[in-house]
C-alpha cells in the first residue's frame, strides 16, 4: 500500500506541477494529510466536489485547500478532481476515449 500510495503522490506531484498546482506534504511523507495549491477560482468547486466524494479536506479563508488521503481510492479521486479543473480539454478528450479503449 505504501508503495503504491507514493507512485499516486509521484503521479500527482507530476501532473500538479504541470498546471500549477502544488500538493505538498503538511507534515511528514508518512501523513496522509497534504495541501493542495489550486487555482483561487477553482478551490471552492475543489472543495465542494472532495466532500461529495467523502474525502476529508478543510477550506479556511485565504488559506490553501487541505486534504486527508488515507486510501489509495482516496489519492485517485483527489487526482481526478484536480485533472477535471486543471487540465486542458484537448486532455479530457484523450484520457476519456483512451478509457473507453481500455474498457
């Protein structure tokens, strides 16, 4: 599990950087709680869709978005939320019909 959770936060920290958003350990590697630097605009919508999903995460006024992953599901779909805001629609498309391919 650990070493799966650290290739998701590889992933993550990889596609993060790229579109300018910062995920960044709030205390050691081994905590599951983590800050995620997204777009001013796009944290509440953020925000709105972790807590759909059951996914702890903490929105103070201006304060960055903080995150509690404690499973690998949880490190997912904290990555597709941040893509669905973050990447291009060009992107969506691909990943989207490269889905239906696999499937």
């Amino acid at each position: 599990m650990t070493k799966i959770m650290g290739n998701l936060w590889s992933l993550l920290r990889g596609c993060c950087t790229l579109r300018e958003i910062v995920l960044e350990p709030l205390l050691s590697q081994t905590q599951s709680k983590h800050v995620v630097q997204v777009n001013w605009a796009d944290r509440w919508q953020v925000y709105v869709r972790l807590q759909e999903l059951g996914i702890q995460c903490w929105c103070e006024t201006n304060q960055p978005l903080k995150v509690e992953i404690t499973t690998t599901l949880a490190a997912i779909q904290l990555w597709s939320v941040i893509q669905q805001f973050s990447a291009s629609r060009q992107d969506l498309i691909r990943n989207l019909k490269f889905s239906w391919h696999c499937a």
